[in-house]
C-alpha cells in the first residue's frame, strides 16, 4: 500500500471530477491506498470542506467503477479529503499550503511522501513549481513527485522552455508526464503479447509485417474546447503523444531489462530511428490534413468545425491527421506505419492492427483462391481485447477458404471490472514507477518529429483537405495506403463502403 499526501491543483475542473477523484476511490476499495493518504484539493474558487466532500461524491457516483451507494466506509474515506482555496500566483498561499500538509500527514502518519497532480495550464507549470519550492512544500522526510497533464509544450521551444523551468525545481527521475493512453490495459498488454509469446516474436519484423494501422477514431467533434482545440488541433493534440507513443510500444526492441528506465530506452530509439523529412514537399506527401464540415454522425445533423463555439469562422486547424511513418532501424525497415486520428468519425475505436505479409502467390491456394492477409489486432478503445485474423476452410463447403478469428475480448467476460487508466498510472506515479510515463527525451523527439509536419502544412495554404462529419475522414487519407498496394482495415469490423467479416466462429 502507498502513503501519499496527494495535492490536487485544479480540483474543481473537468479532469478531476471524472477521472481523479473516481481513480483514488477504487484504489482505495482495492486497497491499494491504505489508511495513510490524504488529499488536498486546491482550485482558486471558494468550497467548504463539506463542499467538496459532497462534489466527489457526486463525481464517484457517476463516474467510478464501484457503487459508492453500498459502501459502509464511505465516511471514514471522505474524511482523508480538504480543500483549499488557492491563489497559485501567491508565493504567500504556498507557505500556508505546507502548514495544512504538514497537519495532514501527522494526522494520516502518512511519512512525508508528497505527489503534485498539475492538472493545470502548461504554462503555469514552471511557476506552481518554483512557489512549491519557496513555501518549503518540497523539505520533507518523505519524496516528491510531480504529476504533469499534456500538452506538455506546444512545439519543441516551447516544450524545452517548459522543462527547463521545471527543472530547476525537480529532478528529472521525479517528474511523471501523463500520456493515459499508456495507462490504458491493452496498450500495457501489447508488451505482453510480443515478448511472452514465442510464436509472435520471432515474426515481429520486416520479413514477415507488411505494415501496422494505428487508428484513433472521436465521434464528438470539439465540444467545449473549440478556444484550445483551434490553437492546437489533430497533429498537437493526438499525433505528438498519443499516436507515437502507441507507435513507439508496436516498434520497441525487447529490453534488457524489466526496469522502468530500461523500457523507456527502448522507446527512445524508436523515436530517434523515425524518418525524418527532408523537405517540406516530403513531408506533405506523406501527410493527410483535414477538417471536418457539416454532415450526419449518429444520425444527426452537426455542424462543421468552424460553425463550433470559440473556433475561428475562417480556421485551418485540422480535426484530421493521417500520416505514413517509417522505422529506419535493422528490424523495421520499407515497413510503413500508418496512424490516422480525427473528430466527427463514425466510430469511436483505439485500434491497432498487424498486417503480415501474404503467402507466395505462385503456390497452389494462392493461385486458386484470393486469400487475405493475416491480422493480428489489439483492441484498445472502447472494446477491449485481441483477436487474430487467419484463412481457413469453410464447414461445409468444396474447399471454400474464408477468414476466421480467434477472438479474445476482454470486454465480455462476465464480472471484469478493469482499472480505468487514471487509476493505473496514479498508483504507479505514487510507487514510483515510471515505466508507463513519458521521459523528456520522449517528449523532445516526439516534438522534432512533429514539428516538421507542422511547419510543412504552414507553406501551404491548400493542403487542408475537407470531409463530412460522419464519414472516414479526406480522400487522401485512403490514397496514402493505396499507393503502397494497402488499405485501411475495418474498425471494429466495420468500415465505410465494406461489410464486415465475422470475426468470431463457434
């Protein structure tokens, strides 16, 4: 069991109510939080402590994975809650900020342990840790950790202005940047699936991958966040973090060791092994960049992206970003890595999909029948699970080949009640284990990376492709496949223009 002092900054916002406060409640129906932990919730408004005890309530009722309806020891958990009124831009408040942490740990005999959740703006960052410094919050027994929420930076300068700041205050082994897709089972799960099976490892290469499809479907559009979403858009917002480091897990070398620095050094490789691009031209062909218009999702009828609240009438901010990746390295090398993420898609799906190559076209079955690719498909999002796609003869039939799956989905077993992602990673962010957070050599790679794309799309005014809410995203976007002789695989067993195959035979 861990013994934190957790701090909440942000405590009133939209990222605590659903996923912090429900995260520390079923860690601590799972015992994994003991008895010896407090929580100090800190936002600029005014709340009582009966106040705020009442809202998470309110937050674990709709949100948690347990009923708190049935929980006899609610009280004595809402207890190890307080609340704060803070003005982070006074240095003053942090001093009196120490006093109530130090009542608490005496109070929990929680050890002097302190973890720093920032779900705050990037660029308040910097300061919130140099007042955590001045009012002594960080001269304690125990250690300190900082939590930080993405977008970390909004390009590579910015980025590094952020962490310079930042680490002035913290040591890099004690600062934890979230990327919850990585807390996110499955995702976790890709590592067990190359390295604890003999019969895929020895496959996970050039000579037997054609390509990997790393999807990231939304079927909202930009709901609230038009005002953010317009200064960042699909590359910043998905592409930098989420899509890369989904990328960097399929393309990872085993490592030495099971260590959480070890791990990490594998994925910086990746990252250092991508296909830079050379020239602008360069990058827009292996780009796609779009934005959504009015069209039906669900349905309904939505308007286009710059009919949205907050977001520029005449934006090119792109909802859409598909690109084609190449690991240059002795492993992955000529084999293309497609991700695409967008908003106003029909489905909402996490997906990542592994094409192998087909079999010798001169033998005997190939020739007779038009055989499928096999898949190996890890399901992330909102399905959980893994199946594999292989040709086999139909019952029945004259020596019909059809495709078939074996089908594992985690989502249907009877009585599974997984950890959110949020929960994962705050248990491991208060032992310590840094294995599922992104380093800042990750960070920085994946900004160079990126901002090449960025600055290529910024020459021109005219590669900003437009496609109907509802609908799979540009043109183009299926084009980038098809020159290679691919195309996109049906997520969720559905695509647009296609039936789906039966993935499950009993």
């Amino acid at each position: 069991m861990t013994n934190t002092v957790f701090f909440l900054f942000g405590a009133t916002g939209d990222l605590a109510r659903r996923k912090l406060y429900p995260a520390i409640y079923s860690l601590y129906r799972e015992r994994k939080l003991g008895d010896r932990f407090a929580v100090i919730g800190l936002a600029r408004r005014s709340r009582t402590n009966e106040q705020f005890r009442e809202d998470i309530l309110d937050s674990i009722k709709e949100f948690a994975r347990y009923n708190v309806t049935k929980d006899e020891q609610w009280e004595s958990f809402a207890e190890h809650f307080e609340y704060m009124s803070l003005d982070i831009n006074n240095p003053q408040a942090f001093s009196d900020l120490r006093h109530v942490a130090d009542r608490l740990d005496d109070k929990f005999d929680v050890g002097g342990n302190r973890l720093f959740y920032l779900a705050l703006a990037p660029e308040l960052f910097g300061s919130v840790s140099h007042n955590l410094q001045a009012g002594g919050l960080l001269e304690t027994p125990g250690w300190a950790r900082l939590v930080i929420e993405k977008p970390f930076g909004y390009d590579l300068p910015s980025a590094e202005k952020l962490n310079a700041e930042i680490r002035q205050v913290f040591e890099e082994k004690d600062i934890y940047r979230i990327d919850h897709y990585l807390g996110k089972e499955m995702v976790q799960n890709i590592s067990v699936v190359r390295f604890a099976n003999a019969f895929f490892e020895p496959l996970w290469n050039n000579k037997y991958i054609s390509n990997i499809q790393i999807t990231l479907s939304e079927t909202v559009g930009v709901e609230e966040r038009g005002g953010y979403y317009d200064h960042s858009g699909a590359l910043r917002d998905m592409g930098q973090n989420h899509m890369l480091q989904m990328l960097a897990m399929m393309a990872m070398e085993p490592p030495s060791r099971l260590s959480p620095e070890d791990i990490r050094d594998e994925k910086v490789k990746v990252f250092r092994s991508l296909r830079g691009f050379q020239t602008a031209a360069e990058a827009r062909a292996n780009t796609v960049r779009g934005q959504y218009v009015a069209g039906t999702s669900k349905g309904n009828q939505v308007p286009g992206y710059r009919e949205e609240d907050s977001v520029n009438p005449e934006s090119t901010t792109e909802t859409y970003f598909a690109a084609r990746v190449f690991v240059d390295n002795f492993r992955w090398a000529g084999v293309p890595f497609y991700i695409r993420t967008g908003k106003r898609l029909p489905v909402k799906t996490t997906e990542v999909v592994v094409e192998f190559k087909n079999v010798p076209n001169n033998v005997y079955l190939s020739k007779k029948h038009k055989l499928e690719p096999n898949l190996l498909v890890f399901r992330v999002n909102p399905m959980e699970g893994i199946y594999f796609k292989m040709n086999a003869m139909q019952p029945g039939s004259e020596g019909t080949i059809v495709p078939v799956a074996m089908d594992f989905c985690q989502s249907c077993q009877v009585g599974l009640n997984t950890p959110e992602a949020y929960e994962r990673l705050l248990h491991d962010a208060a032992r310590g284990d840094s294995t599922y957070f992104t380093r800042w050599d990750e960070v920085a790679l994946a900004w160079k990376y990126v901002d090449k794309i960025a600055a290529a799309w910024g020459e021109r005014t005219d590669n900003l492709h437009l496609y109907p809410a509802g609908t799979w995203g540009p043109d183009q976007a299926q084009k980038l496949l098809s020159e290679d002789g691919f195309k996109w695989w049906p997520v969720n067993g559905q695509d647009e223009g296609e039936v789906a195959w039966e993935f499950t035979q009993r």
